[in-house]
C-alpha cells in the first residue's frame, strides 16, 4: 500500500505548483491500511483517490497547454507544424536561446521571472543514467519532465500526447508488485482498474487489474526495481531519512522526499499542509508559531529528525544541542533540542535512551511545551531505546496493561487513579483537570539523527512530579525515584542520611518531591521504615494507614503477572501526598513479561515473583503485604479475569497495537545498524502471549481462581 501511495504522490507532485487545488477529499492512510478498514471500504477509498488524480491530470492538461523545449532553433523549425497554437516554447542553445510563445504562426518571447532568468539551466533536480544522460528532472516551474532521444525534446509528463512517457516512471516504483490489487480487483469485468481518455475516446493510459500502467504508443515494458539502481538503491534497507533530495546548483537543499512518502519544500510538508487547509482551513506549517504545541494521540509511528551540532553523547557528562522537527500523523513542529543520556543501567548500552528537551530560542533558555494525546504538557520527552527488548512493547505495553486496571476500579470516592485524589474536595483552579496520569505514557517511534537512522523505540513522557499531580513546596508531598540498584524499603531514612550509593556509586534514591527535603520530610521517611519493619500483625493492622490498599493490590497482582521482579526494589516511583500513606507507581518495565534483566532470555512461567539481589527486608515487606491483603488479591484477581483483563488476548491486543505501528523494514534497518541487540532472536509478540498464558495459568492455582461458566 505504501508503494501505492508513493507513485500517487508522485504523479500529484507533478502538477502541484500548476493547480490552485481540487475540491475533491483525497483518503487518509487510516482509509487504506486501518485495522478496522473492510475491504469494500479500501475499494470505495481506492476509486476516491483515483478519481482526484484523474481530474487532476484534466486540470493541469487544461491549465498548462502545451510546452515544449528543442535544442535549437533550427529543430523547432522543422517540428512547428506539429505544435498547436499557444503553446509554450523553450530553446535551450544559442542565439535565440530562451521561452517563448507560439500562436500557430510566430514566436513571440516571454518574460520570466528574475530568479529563472539568473539561471543557465531550467531543472533544479536530475535523473541521469549511466552515460551521463539525462532522463528525467524536475524543472523550475515544479514539472517533471523526461528527454526523448530520438528528437532531443524535453516531454512534459503531464501532457496527454507524452502520458507515455509516464509509463516508463512509474512502472520503475513497480506498482505490478502490489498483490492486494490483484485480490481486490479480480472480479472486475474489465481489464482496466481505471482508464484515462482523449477527447475521442481513445485510451491513453490504462491502470489494469495486475497493477500495471499501460500505454498504446508504447509495448509493455517491464522495468523492475533490480533494473533502475537509484530505485533500487532508494528503496532497500538503508539509514538514511531522505529518498530523494532536491537542491540547486551550488547545492542547497530545497527540499526532500522521506521514507514516509511526505514531500518537503522549504521545510513544509506540502501534501500534509494541503490536506489541512482541506480539513481545518488551516496548514499544520502554522503550529510552528506556538509555544505550546498540542496533537491528538498518534495513530501512526511518530517520526523524530534531529539534526546535531555535533556528537551525540554518549553518557551523562555532556548535553548535544541541535534542532528537531517531530511529525505526528502529518502535523509537526520544530525546535531547537537539547540530547542528554537518559536512564540509570541502561546507560551502559551501545543504543542510548534521550532525553529530548524542546526550545524556542537559540539561546535554549525559552522552554517550549509538547503534549501529546491525554498527558500533561512537557517540555522534556524521552526518546526510549528499548535495547533490551526488541519486540518494542514491554515498557509502553506493561503501562497500558495498568491503566487498562487503574480504570477497571470502582470509584468510591471520586477518583480510579491514584493521581486523582488531588482533586477530592477541590474547587475552583484546584479541581481543574491536569491530565496527570501517575504512569509513563508513550508511542512506537524512530529517530534519525543528521539524516542518518538512529533507531526505532518510544516517544515518553517520563517521571516528572506534575504527572503524579505534586507540589514540590510541600514538604510532605513525596516523590522517591530509585538508582540502578535494588533498595531495602525499611531503611528509606538511614540510605537518605547516611548518603548510601548503588552499585555505580550514584544514591540509592533522589527525591524528585519535594524540592527541598525538610526535617517534615524525613520524619515521613522514619515512620514509614517503622511500618515496613514491623512484625506481620502490627504490619497488617496498619496496613491501611501507610499503604493505599487499592494501589498496593493491583501493584502487587500487576508485577506477579507480568514477573516485574526488577520493580520490587527499583524501578518504581514512591509517591505520597501527605507524607504518610505511600503509593507504588510503576517506571521502566521493559523487563517483563518473562524476559531477563539483560535481555538475552526468558524466565519461567511459573517462577516465584523475586530476584536474588533484593535485600531480604524488602522480600519480607512483600510478604508482608501479601499475607495482609491475601483474601482482597484473590477477589481482586478473580475480577481482572473475569474482566478479561488478566487475558492472554488483551496482551495480545496490546502489543498488536505498538508492534503494527513500526514498518517492517525499519525494523530490520534496526537489527541491521545494531546487530548485537541482545532479545531480536527471542523477543516478539508472539513469546509475550504464549509466555502469559502459561503465567495466568499458574497464577490461576496461587490465587485459587475459577472462571465463570
């Protein structure tokens, strides 16, 4: 389909600068490649699209008339019997060199503007073959036109009488491998999928049933992708973000065609911005001019081009700073962009998280805010590496399994999420809506950075206090974000003062929450060690008052389900909003659903949730809280089950989601530009079901689960 839509494109780039426009709505993606999409409507969506190139090629036929292009004045002397009346006419070489115009009996010479007129050659972009010959180009008036050998004419390709030539261009996009055309269109009584005619009838151009272009001036030809070099070298595995590129005669680039089949001149996506004006009379080019930019939750993969002023980095010593333009389902803005390292163990890999942070000035001291979809707006977003996980659904996945039980919960007091109770007995500003989520939320993507691709992953929004719905002047509002290894949850107040290290010598946490820690703050922390130490009846009798009984279920039944062993130490946020009852709230999950911490293996379906080198006082904390809300689990897990939500099918249904979102091939450019990434040999979604099934299987006997009949 993707094939499809680049030759579509093609053929309207062709007569773009020419058309005032076409009243006539051209398909969205979402119209041919949508899950949902049936096959009547991909047929009613195909006939739209071809109807609007149709009238497109009567437009520009109608709006351009003739123009023709002769080496000498000498050749169109011997082929003006041939040329209608006003026609246009340039000679290349010469004397006489130059554009005119042609009302069936004499040249009279035509004004051009300044900027042409400064130049010796008429195209800014050339196709050459091997000897050097030019056959194709795109000249200054946006046209493309190809060179007949035989009479050295230059052949617009929008003129009827030349459409053969068009032919020859697009069978090299090979539009005879689409196979879906031939399921599609097989009933058809015809041979033509659509036809093209002159004013008598006569066909000019015909699209058959096989995907074929055909003309009557010419055989058929079969030019495949292995016979053109620069089709073939285009469109195989590559790492560059640009296909085609298009500059003047000193080089400068005017604009470029991406893998993404969105054609940018003087950095506006042109097609996108019309499809704009069509649909909200407005172009996306006009989001630039914000300083808050908003987009709807993408529907496809989100594409990052970040162009550096120099290295990446390559740890957390130094920051690169560039520009960055983001394309969101064919909107898109453009900054000035920080890079920084992101991540406590991950750093150590060859492919590095990013944070991404967004500026409006050169100068990086205006902060620009970006939201996407139902978060709040952040001027930071993490480009997440997911190298230990190559089936790209682990992290973003496991955070929409929670959500998917955040919003399973009864409301009792006005609020599901653990965020929310900020606004229970609020008024006014206070109880407006933040868009606070209390989790990571993000979307399949890929970078490419200096043109060159960088990798697929994850556009974040990371661990910022406004997502827990915090105030940082608070000294009793509390966010605990964890180093890289796991930590003994009865000794918070001892690691704090005492400046106690991880294995990298980092601390062992950091407070994200409060901004300043106060003698209130840590007398949270020794109350809570306190608690968390306590033998298994006091624990249990005060449970409810440092725990939130909800959260802690459903974070204990969401780690046993998927294995989150490396979240029972780490790899969570430790939130409060009144400095006395704790909420555990799930980061970085890209080591569950049965993979290893590394990446390189799975672990047993049926393996006790726990890991070698978590203290023995957290492994007791959580048996502790185990035994005292037991009963409650069960009743909780049954609930998930029988609400399918616990349900090999809505993992399924969750990584379909993220996986469907990345192309294959950019996934194999993946594997190809880091070959050493540890889970491509195991990592899929089709190991994450099957390893679930036989989790949820397991767990159905250690929560004495019985399906309802």
């Amino acid at each position: 389909i993707r094939l499809i839509k680049f030759n579509f494109l093609s053929l309207a780039f062709a007569g773009f600068f020419v058309l005032e426009g076409n009243p006539m709505t051209v398909p969205s993606d979402y119209d041919f490649i949508g899950n949902t999409i049936t096959e009547s409507q991909f047929k009613n969506a195909l006939t739209v699209l071809l109807n609007h190139i149709r009238q497109m090629s009567l437009d520009l036929v109608e709006a351009q008339g003739g123009n023709y292009s002769y080496a000498t004045m000498a050749l169109f002397d011997v082929d003006k019997i041939n040329v209608p009346a006003n026609s246009t006419i340039r000679i290349a070489q010469g004397d006489d060199a130059g554009l005119y115009v042609w009302d069936g009996s004499n040249l009279t010479p035509a004004k051009e503007s300044n900027f042409f007129e400064s130049s010796n050659s008429e195209n800014i972009y050339e196709w050459k073959d091997n000897a050097g010959n030019v056959v194709l180009a795109l000249n200054k008036k946006g046209q493309l036109v190809s060179y007949d050998e035989n009479t050295k004419r230059s052949i617009l390709l929008t003129n009827q009488e030349d459409i053969r030539e068009l032919q020859k261009f697009v069978d090299e996009l090979n539009l005879n491998n689409i196979s879906v055309l031939l399921k599609l269109f097989a009933t058809s009584d015809s041979s033509d999928i659509q036809r093209w005619e002159d004013n008598n009838g006569l066909a000019l151009l015909r699209l058959t049933k096989k995907g074929k272009l055909k003309s009557p001036q010419i055989d058929d030809i079969e030019l495949t992708l292995s016979d053109i070099k620069f089709v073939s070298d285009v469109l195989a595995q590559q790492q560059s973000s640009k296909l085609l590129k298009f500059s003047d005669l000193v080089g400068t680039e005017l604009g470029y065609v991406d893998r993404f089949g969105r054609w940018i001149l003087g950095g506006v996506d042109v097609l996108g911005d019309i499809q704009d004006l069509k649909t909200n009379g407005t172009a996306s080019s006009n989001v630039s001019r914000l300083k808050q930019y908003v987009f709807q939750p993408p529907k496809s993969l989100v594409q990052i081009y970040v162009t550096s002023n120099g290295a990446l980095p390559a740890d957390k010593s130094y920051k690169a700073q560039g520009k960055v333009e983001v394309h969101i389902d064919g909107q898109s803005f453009s900054s000035y962009v920080s890079l920084e390292v992101q991540g406590s163990s991950s750093v150590g890999y060859p492919k590095k998280n990013y944070t991404l942070g967004f500026f409006s000035d050169a100068g990086y001291s205006q902060a620009v805010k970006v939201q996407v979809g139902d978060v709040p707006a952040h001027d930071e977003w993490i480009f997440k590496a997911n190298y230990v996980d190559s089936s790209n659904c682990r992290n973003i996945g496991g955070n929409n399994l929670w959500e998917a039980m955040v919003q399973s919960r009864t409301s009792l007091n006005g609020y599901k999420r653990e965020v929310d109770q900020f606004y229970v007995s609020k008024t006014g500003n206070d109880a407006i809506v933040t868009n606070a989520t209390g989790h990571v939320v993000g979307y399949p993507c890929v970078m490419y950075v200096n043109d060159e691709f960088y990798g697929v992953g994850s556009f974040n929004i990371g661990k910022k206090y406004f997502n827990y719905n915090l105030d940082r002047a608070k000294p009793t509002q509390i966010q605990i974000d964890w180093g890289g290894s796991q930590c003994d949850l009865t000794k918070m107040y001892d690691n704090y003062t005492s400046g106690a290290v991880d294995y990298k010598g980092d601390p062992v946490f950091e407070f994200k929450s409060p901004k300043k820690v106060t003698n209130a703050t840590l007398a949270c922390l020794s109350a809570w060690d306190a608690f968390a130490a306590s033998s298994q009846s006091s624990f249990t009798q005060n449970a409810n008052t440092f725990l939130n009984k909800q959260n802690a279920i459903d974070y204990y039944l969401f780690s046993d389900f998927t294995l989150n062993y490396d979240g029972l130490g780490k790899n969570f946020q430790f939130v409060s909003w009144n400095g006395v009852q704790f909420n555990f709230m799930p980061y970085d999950l890209d080591s569950i659903f049965g993979s290893n911490y590394s990446g390189t293996g799975t672990m047993p379906a049926n393996g006790v949730l726990d890991i070698g080198d978590l203290p023995q006082n957290s492994r007791l904390f959580w048996s502790k809280l185990k035994t005292a809300y037991l009963v409650d689990m069960k009743a909780r897990y049954k609930q998930l089950r029988d609400a399918k939500i616990f349900h090999e099918d809505n993992v399924y249904k969750i990584c379909m989601d993220l996986a469907s979102k990345y192309p294959r091939d950019l996934i194999l450019t993946e594997f190809e530009k880091w070959p050493d990434l540890p889970s491509k040999t195991y990592s899929n979604v089709n190991q994450i079901i099957s390893w679930s099934k036989q989790r949820l299987a397991y767990l159905d006997t250690q929560y004495e689960y019985i399906a309802i009949a």
